[in-house]
C-alpha cells in the first residue's frame, strides 16, 4: 500500500498530529461512495455529522435513455439552464468590451487584452479562493458569485466608467469564475450522485460551453448592431441575475462539505481561507492519482489550443481568407460536440471507461498532419478528429470524482477549473511565441509532437495508479487516517 507523507502541522489544524495508519477503505466501482484516500482526521473526538439534506430521488430508467435520464432530476434542469444563462452574459460581455474598450482607446493591444484577463485571474482565484467551495455552503457560494459578477456589469455598463476600472471589473469577474465553476461541478455531484448521471451532466454542461463558441460571438455580434457595447453589458447583467434567481429558487440548501466531513473534525473553525485553500490543494497535489488525473485533464486541452490560438495566421499561410479563419476555429469544437454527444448517448459506463487511456493518449496525435501543411479542407478534418478525441473526457470526469474525498471536492473542483483554465492560456502564448521565429504549421505540428508525448505518460501513470487501486472494480483503496 501506498503511504502519504503527513502534512505539516499548519495545513490542517495548526496542531502536531498523532501518528499514521493505513486503513483499506473498500469500495466498488460505479456505486455512489465516498472515494476518500485523503482524510486527515485529529486525536480530538468526531462529532457525529449532521445529516445532509435528501437528494431527490433519481429514476432508474435504461441506459439506453442517455442524457435524458439527466433531465429528468429538477434541479439540475435549473443548474443546466443557469449556466446556459451565465455563459451568454460571458460572451456577450467579452465582444462588448472588446469594442468598447477599442472604441475608446483605438488600441488593439488593450482590446485584446480583455480577452486576456479572462483566463489569467484564474490561476489567483483557483488556489487562493478555492477553499470558499467547500467551507459555505454550496447554494449561497453559487448565488453570490453570480451576484458579484452582476454587480461588475452594472458598474462597466455606467457611461462613466473608465478603462482602467473596465479591465478590472473584468479581472474581478475572471477571479471569482473558478469559484463558481467548481462550486457548480461539486454540486452537480451532490444532485445527480458521482456515478454515471454526474459524467451525463457534466458532459451536458461542457457541450453548452463549447456551443456558445460556435453561435456565442455570432450572436454577440448581431446584438452590437441594434445596441451599444455598453446597452449589451446590460444584457449580461440580467443573464446573471437570472442564473442567480434559477439557481436560489431551484436548487436545495445543502450543507458546507466541512461542516459534514473528517476535515473540520477538529473543530478548527477555517477563519483562514488563504490557507484553507492551500492546504486542500497540496493534499490534492500530494496524492498520486489524484494529481496523474488533473494532468491528464489539463495536458491535452493545452496542446490542442494552439491551432485554434494561431487560426488566423495559418489561414494567412495558406492564403485563405477570414471565411477560413472561421471554419478552422469551428471545426474543433464541432468535432467535441460531436463525440461527446455519441459517447454519452450510445456507449455505457464501462465502454466510456474503456476509450479514456486511449483517447486521452493520442488526444493531439492529428495534428502532426500540420508538418504537411495541409490546405483548408483537410486542416478542418484533422481540427474534427482532435475534437472529437475528447469523449476521453466523460470517463476521466468519472475517475476524478471517485478519488476525491467529498470534504476536498469543491476545492478540487475549483483547482481542476483554474489549471484547465490557466494552462489554455500558457498555451496559447507558448504558441503565440514559437510562432514567432517559425512557420505556424511547424509550431502546430510540434504541438502534436511534444503533446502526444506529455499525454502518453500521463496515460500511463493513470493507469499505473489506477491498478494500484483496483479501479474498474472492486478494490480496496489506501485511505490516510489519523488516529
């Protein structure tokens, strides 16, 4: 069995702990358990933990049912059409300051810029804010962020406000996004189970997201020509007042995680959040598995950006116009789309399973083609196919969510969020630079070299922690107690 460091004595409680066991913690794969290898837990006395609100019934209908099944649960109805909500106010409020921002400094560095701090808060908010999905409960987390992010609307819609607080209030909004996000991950599991409807779910939530790449900007675009940049900030406003009022009347009160769990077991009462957050990010970093999972859900989406990050200038190298900057930059999300859909629709829990390792390890393998400089028809089938490898994804949801303990999912939520988030961004300006000194197909298909590479590892290491455990069937997993 696999043995965990102690943590320091400030990671958790600020008290030295007792000495270490191992205790086995049997589970079956594919029930509704708490997978914890991770439980820190003081010589002081566990109080009984309150009993947390019944979850509504889920119907056992056929597999066959697919995404359906999902539906079928009202809250999460509410979570789907919440984050519907919330994602248009996003894009809608990313086009319209980027015009107003160009509008009203006629600088291309700053109007791109607000694109930019759409991602670079998210490492800050990740890590350092993280601890605030599992130490509130989960329903006033949600409504206040969406509050918050309502507020920084309405003041960047204010004719007064100037550029400098836009790029702010953008940043602010950014700062809280992993918060929410993980937040809203943990939650599903709490309404939909940490079996297969939260892998359904899940994968609903991520389609949406990628859709609104294809009709968002289109939509956004359309908009600025009935309003102005700053009438359609007002939209954005209302969509997040919306998704705050859907997710307060059509979710249920739940508990916070460490109020219920192992991780308040000492009754320290968290009053510092900084460290809260950190310390569930290193126990979560300093498991094996959990840590080879994380990887293997950042590694290939920071590959894969760099086709998408250097659309443009490929379509200039080929000498297509911007009707093809459009078609390279849709084709992946079309291919996600796509097998997520099919994966989720036809294949069973086990089959999902089954295509993770090697999708996962050969998720950017098509984009060596880019070595050939391929015309504009076949770069869009290569953009597909690495799409379209990405119903890795669903069963990898489902790994992450067994290793977590319940006590450390928000936090790994928000961490999984922000790294996902942040290493798109380092990856698109890793592209960026190469790109600089070399043809753009080069730059892609050494994406594909070095991300092929990096994935295959990450492959094996999951796999390699995976039969350590047992997983896709009945194990008994190494779980860290204190006694």
């Amino acid at each position: 069995m696999h043995r965990h460091p102690a943590p320091p004595p400030s990671a958790v409680s600020g008290r030295p702990l007792s000495r270490v066991r191992i205790r086995p913690q049997p589970k079956a794969y594919g029930r509704r358990s708490a997978a914890g290898s991770l439980r820190w837990v003081t010589d002081q006395p566990v109080p009984a933990p309150a009993p947390a609100p019944p979850t509504e019934p889920v119907p056992a209908t056929a597999s066959s049912d697919g995404y359906r099944r999902v539906f079928t649960v009202r809250e999460f109805r509410a979570v789907f059409v919440a984050h519907a909500c919330s994602l248009l106010g996003v894009v809608v409020s990313e086009i319209a300051l980027t015009v107003l921002v160009y509008g009203l400094t006629g600088s291309p560095l700053l109007s791109a810029l607000t694109f930019a701090l759409g991602m670079l808060p998210y490492l800050i908010g990740g890590t350092l804010l993280a601890g605030v999905a599992d130490r509130f409960p989960p329903r006033r987390v949600l409504v206040v962020c969406d509050l918050v992010c309502a507020a920084c609307a309405a003041l960047m819609a204010l004719p007064a406000t100037p550029v400098a607080a836009l790029l702010a209030l953008r940043c602010v909004i950014a700062l809280i996004a992993p918060v929410f996000n993980g937040t809203r991950m943990a939650t599903l599991a709490d309404i939909l189970g940490d079996g297969d409807l939260f892998v359904l779910g899940r994968s609903l939530l991520r389609i949406v997201s990628q859709s609104s790449v294809l009709v968002g900007f289109g939509l956004g675009g359309v908009l600025l020509t009935v309003v102005s940049p700053r009438g359609a900030l007002l939209v954005t406003l209302t969509t997040f007042l919306g998704s705050a009022l859907l997710l307060r009347l059509g979710t249920r009160r739940r508990p916070a995680r460490s109020a219920t769990t192992a991780d308040a077991a000492d009754g320290e009462q968290h009053t510092n959040l900084l460290r809260y957050s950190l310390a569930g990010a290193r126990m979560l970093l300093a498991d094996r598995r959990i840590r080879a999972l994380l990887l293997l859900l950042w590694a290939p989406p920071m590959f894969s950006v760099a086709p998408e990050a250097l659309a443009a200038a490929y379509a200039d190298e080929i000498g297509v116009g911007t009707a093809g900057v459009g078609l390279l930059m849709c084709s992946m999300p079309v291919g996600t789309i796509a097998s997520e859909l099919l994966a989720g629709s036809v294949l069973s829990p086990r089959g999902r399973s089954r295509i993770v390792l090697p999708l996962a390890a050969t998720a950017v393998l098509p984009l060596l083609v880019y070595y050939l400089r391929p015309g504009l028809g076949w770069a869009a089938v290569v953009l597909a196919l690495a799409g379209a490898t990405s119903a890795y994804t669903l069963g990898l949801d489902r790994w992450f969510v067994d290793a977590v303990p319940e006590g450390l999912r928000g936090r790994a939520m928000s961490v999984h969020s922000a790294g996902l988030m942040t290493l798109q961004g380092v990856g698109m300006a890793l592209a960026g630079a190469a790109a600089e000194v070399g043809a753009v197909s080069t730059v892609v298909g050494a994406a594909g070299t070095l991300g092929t590479l990096c994935c295959a590892l990450l492959a094996l290491e999951v796999r390699r922690t995976g039969r350590e455990r047992g997983v896709g069937g009945p194990k008994a997993e190494t779980g860290l107690t204190t006694i």
